[in-house]
C-alpha cells in the first residue's frame, strides 16, 4: 500500500469524522432549539408585556395587545425606516390606545427606539425609551431605570398630556412643557420631538388603524 493512498484514505476518514461531528452536533442543536423555543418567545412576550404595561395601564384595557397588530411598512414619519408596529388595546370593545412603536433619528448617541401610548382621548399614556445609546450619566435619564430620579423619572413628564396642536410637546427651552437636565438637552429634545410626531402620525391615521384587520400590513410612506 502506498504512502499517497494511505494519506488519501486518512484524509477521507477524517473528513468522514468531521462531517459526522457537524451533522450530530447540527441535530442536536436543532433539537434543542425545538424544544426551548416556546419557552424563549414565551420570556419575549411577557417582556414585551411589561413595556405595554409601563406605557399603559393595565386597568386601562382587557384585550390582548400582543395579539392585536398593525404592522407597518417603511414609514419615515415614524423614524421607522425597516417598518413596525402598532398594538391596538381595547376594552369592552371599545378603542382604549394606540400603542406606537417610533424611534428618535437625532439623540446624541444615534437613534433612539421609543413605544408611545396614546389613548382614546389623545392624551399620552405613556412613554418609554426601549433602545439608546445615549452618554451614560448624562443623556440616559431618558430611560427610567437608569434615571437617578426613582420617585418622578423624567419620562413621566409625558404622562397626561394633549396631543392636540402638540403645543405641550416640546422642551421648555423651545417654549414646550418638558423639562430637561442642563447639559443633556439634545437628548430630551431627541425624544420630546419624537413623542409629538408619533401623537400626530397616530391622529391623523387613527380610523385606518383601528380599521385594520389584525396582523394587517399598512404599506408604503405614510
């Protein structure tokens, strides 16, 4: 037997051996995630439930929020250049809020991803920085859990307010009714105009939304 086959047939048998090792190995991680996969999309809904619930009371609708989409196609008027979604919440039946995903293109750090509550009496809910990179100790006070202030976070300032006209939307430095820390007004400008945008996206497209078939896709710039 010659030196060049039997290196031939051990080249062979190791490639047989690796490829046997990625098929099992490939099975088994398939299996695995077979099997936690309703458990992993089970954590993702209950902490897509706590930011519903952080933007909009729970006593403030019965339905199923989750289940309950709109989603969208591209709509820059929302910052969502990939497209989102809207969560409809009801009770009795009745509209009870928009809940809006929309982001911030202009923070300090770059963009900022936002869900906006707006309810039936267009007044916000509620507000919620769900994604930022904004300068730690400095500009990410918009996010309640690392705002210094525990007992009145700065993101609560939207709580209540009217979106009609949107006068209340802006920071008190452009004549607004949000207040903002010295030196991190970019920040709180990013999202207090964000906010305004969304409340007036959401009024003018209220009917279409609320019209819209569950699962529905609302397609192109709006």
């Amino acid at each position: 037997m010659s030196a060049e086959y039997t290196a031939t047939a051990t080249s062979l048998r190791s490639a047989g051996v690796m490829l046997t090792f990625a098929l099992v190995f490939t099975a088994i991680m398939a299996s695995t995630y077979q099997w936690t996969r309703p458990d992993i999309e089970a954590a993702r809904a209950a902490e897509k439930m706590k930011l519903v619930d952080a933007v909009l009371p729970p006593d403030r609708y019965d339905n199923q929020p989750l289940e309950d989409v709109v989603l969208l196609g591209p709509t820059p008027a929302l910052g969502l250049a990939e497209g989102g979604r809207i969560y409809r919440a009801t009770r009795g039946g009745a509209p009870a809020a928009l809940i809006v995903e929309t982001a911030a293109p202009d923070g300090y750090g770059g963009r900022i991803d936002l869900l906006v509550a707006i309810g039936a009496d267009d007044r916000i809910a509620g507000v919620r920085a769900v994604g930022h990179r904004e300068t730690p100790g400095l500009g990410d006070y918009i996010d309640p859990r690392k705002d210094r202030n525990k007992t009145a976070p700065w993101i609560r300032q939207f709580e209540g307010l009217a979106t009609e006209g949107g006068a209340g939307l802006k920071v008190k430095k452009d004549g607004g009714q949000i207040d903002y820390r010295v030196g991190a007004t970019i920040s709180a400008r990013a999202v207090t105009n964000a906010v305004a945008r969304a409340a007036a996206w959401a009024r003018t497209h209220r009917s279409a939304l609320m019209a819209a078939a569950p699962g529905a896709t609302l397609e192109g710039e709006r």
